[in-house]
C-alpha cells in the first residue's frame, strides 16, 4: 500500500523557520516529524510514500532520501511559486495521485500533524473491510472550545452524516475534530475531478478539504474513526511550541551524570554526555540537551525544553517551555519563556523574549533587549541593546 504525504505548502505563519526546514523536518520531542509519519505509516503496513513538495523544498529529499523509516520514497514537485498559487489540499490530492500513477486505494496524510494514539493499522483494517469512500481519523477534542478552529464531524455509527467547518462552540455539531489522515478509495481519487471542475463552474476555489468533505458526505459513504490521545499542528510557533510539549510528555527518561553540583527534578530527562552544566543550575523535566550544550551557573533549563547540539545558556539564565536550535546563544540573566531560538542566533546578557516569539538564525540581539509576545525576527538583524521589539520585523 501506498500513502501520499502532503507537504508542499510554504508554512508563511511559521516563517522564517520554515524557510530554512520544512515542517517534515522540524524537530518535535527530538525527532523530526517525519520520524514520527513514518514510524506510523509502516505500522499501518505501507510499503512506499510518495511526498508532494514545492520546488524550494529540495531539502527533504536530501535528507530523506530514497528510503527512509523503512518505505521507499520518491518525490513529486508542484509548480507553484509561493503561497499566493499553491495548489492547496485537494489540488495537491490530485496533482500527486495523477504524477505519481496512483489508481488503487492509499493513504493520505498532512505533513503538518503530530499524532499519538491514533491505531492506523485498525483505521486501514475498518477501512479494507467496510470498503466506505473514504475514512477520516477524526480526534476527540478534550476542549469543546477548540472545535472554531477545525471542521467537525456528527457520527451516526460509524458513519459520517455531516460535517461542519470550524463552528461557533454553541453551534457544534460534535467534538470531533477532522485531522489530516484520510484513507481514500479508488473511486474517490476519481471523484476530485468531479469536484474540482464543478467549484470552477460555479466561480469558486476547489482547495479547502472542508469543502470537499461536506460535498462528497452527500452522496458518497464517508466514515469516521475516532480516537483519543495527542493531535497536535505545527504550522504556527504557537502550535509548534504546544504540540512539542505535548509529544515531550511521551519521553522516556535517559542515564543522567549528575555532574558538578547541578540539580535534575522531573521525568522524561535526557541529557547527554558531552553537555557541560554548572554548579547550582536546575535542569527540569520534560527537557532534552543534547550533544555539546552548555549550560551556565545558577541557571533553570524546563520544564518542556530542547537544547540542541553545541547551544548555551549564560549564568543565572532561565529557559522553559523553549525550542533552541544548533549554536544558539543565551546570555547571563536572559529570561525565555516559550519560544523559538532558531540556530547560531546571539542573545547578549539580559535579554527577556516573551511568549510564542520566533528569534531568527543568526540574529543578534543586544544587552537588555525586550521582546514581546508572538514577536517574529528574519533571520541575521541585529537589535540594538535595550531595544524593546514587537510584532514581526524583516531583513532589509
């Protein structure tokens, strides 16, 4: 069997760090998505994936290569140019399964999702047995309130009788959240032609799944199949940074050397040999550092933090709940709470960055800089000490 992973579109709410790694690359609790994908889709017994990208995206296919995980791999390329003429979800759909020669019945997946719980191999089983159109991986929302963020769908037995695109909460017609894990059937590869040239008839888009979804539930068989446990997205640095929390709570704990004085509270620690951490620091768990970081005297790491190869910590600093790329820098006294430090970027001593903020690579801010929440800085600026900043600001 075959599954098809969408992963073309350009990620604009997750620039610049999108621009330098896709989001199938992107590191969640440590691995890249794409690890998790493909652990998932050969369990479910798939033998080969074809990944659907944009001509920037070239780096996937480095470092994936043509096998990987265990699935031969090969790669289709869309023509579009930006965001402004991607071909969306239902038009990358078709793109792939006509490029690719995709005729029989495969799986359809976002290269967006982080899921934990979802039994793909039974969903693929239900689906061969019961032969619907179509069957969606449908999450239950722990929080009703989260339902005006994504299509919901009403269940009669297994059966989909309506869909629902991010409804007011007291309009909902269910909790069930519609996540980007489709098993598809033959007949529906054929049906996206259908579809697509009756949107342009009637002057439309044919891009949003929703909309595909609430036009096929009129006339075709579409089955849900619902489950519980973790589905996150990546494709803001808010939902980047949420959903690396949660995956963080699935870690397991590594051998620690309690070395130099330092003190470790917590599970789901990993800490690796080759990390200096100085006396007096407090390392909290959920929290990875890995080879070559170095952290400074006196300062707190976590909860939910990932330190990766070869970046500091100054003294007295304070990292939670943070995504910190290769080489970055964090100076004495620094405050970063829930954010994104992409590589090689410099925070000199008394730095505060805020919430949901996104520090481009080799970005360097100097003594005493404020940033605030859901800041956005392009990568290589350079802020001037003490300079508070705020929204999103871009290389010249």
């Amino acid at each position: 069997m075959k599954a098809v992973i969408l992963a073309g579109g350009y990620a604009t709410r997750l620039q610049p760090l999108s621009s330098r790694l896709p989001k199938l690359l992107l590191p969640v609790a440590g691995k890249p998505v794409a690890a998790y994908l493909f652990e998932m889709l050969k369990d479910a017994g798939v033998k080969e994936a074809v990944i659907s990208l944009n001509r920037r995206q070239g780096i996937v296919q480095s470092v994936l290569g043509g096998e990987y995980g265990g699935l031969k791999v090969s790669y289709v390329f869309e023509e579009s140019k930006g965001d402004e003429d991607k071909l969306g979800a239902v038009g990358a759909m078709r793109f792939v399964a006509q490029q690719a020669k995709i005729t029989e019945d495969c799986l359809i997946v976002g290269s967006d999702n982080f899921v934990y719980g979802l039994d793909l191999r039974k969903m693929v089983g239900e689906h061969k047995k019961r032969k619907p159109h179509a069957t969606i991986a449908l999450f239950d929302l722990v929080d009703k309130a989260d339902v005006e963020h994504f299509g919901v769908a009403l269940l009669e037995g297994r059966r989909i009788a309506r869909f629902q695109e991010k409804p007011r909460v007291e309009e909902a017609i269910s909790k069930l959240a519609s996540t980007a894990v489709y098993h598809v059937s033959s007949s529906f590869l054929k049906n996206l032609d259908k579809f697509v040239a009756e949107r342009k008839a009637q002057g439309k888009k044919a891009d949003r799944l929703g909309d595909l979804w609430e036009y096929l539930v009129k006339d075709e068989v579409l089955e849900g199949f619902a489950f519980q446990g973790v589905w996150g997205d990546i494709g803001s640095p808010e939902t980047y940074i949420e959903t690396n929390k949660l995956a963080m709570n699935f870690l397991t704990s590594g051998v620690i050397d309690k070395q130099g004085g330092a003190f470790f509270a917590g599970n789901q620690l990993h800490v690796a040999a080759t990390a200096q951490i100085g006396a007096g620091a407090v390392i909290r768990g959920p929290a990875i550092l890995e080879d070559g970081v170095r952290v400074g005297k006196d300062a707190v790491i976590g909860p939910y933090t990932h330190l990766m190869k070869a970046s500091a910590v100054g003294d007295n600093a304070a990292v939670s709940g943070s995504i910190v790329f290769e080489g970055a820098v964090i100076g004495g006294k620094c405050q970063v709470r829930d954010s994104i430090i992409d590589r090689n970027a410099i925070l000199a001593e008394n730095c505060r960055v805020d919430d949901y903020s996104l520090i481009g690579e080799e970005c360097a801010l100097g003594e005493g800089c404020r940033v605030f929440s859901r800041t956005r800085l392009w990568p290589r600026l350079q802020i001037d000490r003490e300079a508070v900043v705020e929204g999103t600001v871009r290389t010249r």
